[in-house]
C-alpha cells in the first residue's frame, strides 16, 4: 500500500511485529550510500513524522535499536507508532513504499564509512577508560592517563585529535633514559594482520607527532613502511601488556585500549620487552600539521560530550595521500606503556565530499523537510478520500 509517492527513490518496509511496535528497514532504489542512525533520528523528529501518521511524538518513538549496535550503517528501526493508525493495519506484513525527502540532503551530504567507533559531527571516536592510566602509585587520572582519540577526514584531509593529561612537553622522570618520558608514536595498519605480523612484514604506518619522544626517524611526519621498537625498558616502563593490566586491575582500575579490550591478541601480551611503541624504521612520506583546540573545536571536535576532560587536546592534520584507504587498526601507548589507545576505522579513497557548512546542510534539510512532509500530506488526503 503507498501512502506517500516515492520521489525520492528510497524504499522503506514496514513489518508489522505487534499491535505496538513495528519495524523499519530502509532499502536502497539506485544508491548506495546510507545515513547514520543519528542524523536519521534528529531528522525523523526535527521533520515532525507525526505528521504522515507514523510516530506519534518523541517520547514514544524508539529509534535507537539496530541490528548491530558497532556499526553506524542503517539496517533496522524499531519505531512506535500511534495506537489508532496500527489499530487499522491488517495482521499480515504489509509494504509501504513513501516519500522521504527530508533525507535526501543525508544521502548528498553523508558519506558513510564502516567504523567500529563512535560516530559524532563527523568525527570518529575511540573513549578508552578514565582510570587505567599508571603514574607512579596512581591509578587513574594521573599525568599518563589517555581519555580518548577522534579522527576525521575530508576528502584530501585526515585530522587527528587527542584528549589525555599528557602534555607534548612529556612527563619528568629521573629513571627515564632522557629523564623525560613522552608519548610513542601513533601506528595505522591498514593489512588485516595483527599489529605484529605487519610490524614483521614492514606494512604499518607510522606518525611522529611528539618532537621529543624515543623515536628513530629525524622528524615529526608521516612514515610508510614501517617496523616498531621497544621503549619501554629505557622508560622505567612495563614489560608487557599483561603486566600492565594486571598491576591497573590490581588496585582497583579498569585497563582498556578504547576500542579494543586491554587482552586482544591483536597485541602480543607476554614476554620481555614485547610492546612495540615506537618508530624504529620507515619512509617518510608526509607532513603533519598541528592544530590549536580552537581549531579542532571549530571542526566540531568535542571529547566533552564522553565526559573526556584530560588537561591536553592535541590535535594534527596530514594529507590522506600519504596513507591507502580502507579499514585500519591505529593505536599509540606511552613512552612507557603506562597507559595506551586503539581505534578502529576506515579512510575513503580520496572521494569523500568536503564537510558541508552547518547553515549549508540546515538549509537543505529545511527545504526538503517541507516538501517530503507536504508530499506526505497530499497522498494521505487522496488515500482517505
């Protein structure tokens, strides 16, 4: 039964679960590019759908549930609609195909990657635990305690972002080697493998963001080809990552590595001297670019919103030619292993469009709003007659 004409060539289907609660799966007519479950939400009521008979206001709308809760990709909504509307619905499954013009702006201005971490203005998350970081007899929200990463792209930029308590000036420490520990560097791996075969295979990249740290290579950049060194035992550091995580657990913290669990076997976890947290060798093959917080605020960068309050936000930007697209596992520890970050993501291959103004991508959503809502109106109005 088609309630609304199909304008926009974007198929919803209805499957009538209960007399309460019905299901909503979005189908693709001659696209391939879906919106996140958020922006579709804020949409669906700023759009006010109640209007076209579906949802009978916010407080009874359930849009939060999808099929896979990591993955920011529409699948299935669980939506509640009103009471009268479903009361004349027969038992069977039915098929609606409407308009939904209010989310063709998504379609144009949304590009959507496949990521693991949490999606927010463009920005994508990793939030590791508030208190897993070692500073001396410190557990949690000491000097060495990493709140969270965030990176996004545009479609010749990558930016990068970091919330922790460490500044770039690194943290005094008389056992040190250099008397000073810092952070390692950052390493994206783009192979599939775990962290050491492609550190053994020469397929990681690598970034040199702190000036001042342990690494091998001359500068701060980007570095292709590269393999990674322990420096944990010139920085009074830990000799592994189980060792780390039993010593944070033992007083009482939760040791993570944001989006990946503190044990995954992506990283070696015994032995001596086995974590790799530093650039021992590779090509330099970019620039990166450092960016104040206001910047970064103005990008819509805002670890706040997890309650991620670390006294430093240090941000970078780089051109996304210096690395391949596709999926990547990118991470960093500290000098010392003292605490330590990981996020899952995916680079477009260079197609991604520029982000849109915020006035730009209101505007357009306002107009389609109108005409999706008054197209709704005019097919329910014949329908009825």
């Amino acid at each position: 039964m088609n309630i609304l004409r199909n304008i926009c060539k974007f198929k919803f289907i209805i499957s009538r679960q209960n007399r309460k609660r019905m299901i909503l799966k979005l189908e693709k007519v001659g696209t391939d590019v879906f919106p996140t479950v958020n922006v579709l939400k804020s949409l669906v009521l700023k759009a006010r759908t109640a209007e076209c008979g579906l949802i009978n206001s916010a407080g009874i709308c359930d849009l939060l549930k999808i099929k896979n809760s990591r993955s920011s990709r529409l699948d299935n909504l669980t939506m509640i609609p009103r009471e009268h509307f479903m009361n004349s619905i027969a038992k069977n499954s039915i098929h609606w195909t409407y308009s939904v013009a209010v989310f063709c702006a998504i379609f144009a201005l949304q590009p959507q990657k496949a990521t693991a971490a949490t999606l927010s203005n463009g920005w994508n998350y990793a939030i590791d635990s508030f208190s897993d970081g070692v500073t001396g007899d410190q557990i949690g929200g000491g000097a060495f305690e990493f709140y969270g990463i965030a990176i996004k792209e545009t479609s010749d930029t990558a930016f990068i972002a970091i919330n922790s308590n460490l500044s770039l000036a690194g943290y005094a420490d008389p056992l040190a080697q250099r008397g000073n520990i810092n952070y390692g560097d950052l390493f994206f791996n783009f192979s599939g493998q775990n962290f050491n075969t492609a550190n053994t295979n020469g397929t990681l990249f690598g970034i040199r963001f702190a000036a001042g740290n342990d690494s091998s290579v001359a500068t701060t950049g980007i570095y292709s080809n590269v393999t990674a060194k322990n420096i944990t035992q010139i920085n009074s550091g830990f000799s592994n990552l189980s060792q780390f995580n039993t010593v944070v657990a033992s007083q009482g913290g939760t040791p993570s590595m944001g989006d990946l669990a503190a044990t995954d076997p992506y990283f070696e976890q015994t032995g001596n001297w086995t974590v790799l947290n530093s650039i021992a060798a590779g090509t330099k093959v970019g620039e990166i670019i450092f960016l104040t917080p206001a910047t970064l605020s103005a990008l819509g960068l805002n670890f706040g919103q997890f309650n991620a309050v670390g006294s430093q936000t240090i941000g970078f930007s780089f051109n996304k030619s210096s690395m391949p697209s596709g999926n990547y596992i990118a991470n960093f520890l500290a000098e010392c292993a003292n605490d330590a970050i990981a996020i899952k993501g995916s680079f477009e291959q260079g197609s991604a469009e520029p982000v849109p103004e915020p006035a730009t991508i209101f505007g357009t959503l306002a107009g389609f709003a109108i005409l999706g809502i008054g197209a709704a109106k005019r097919k329910i109005k014949c329908k009825i007659s």
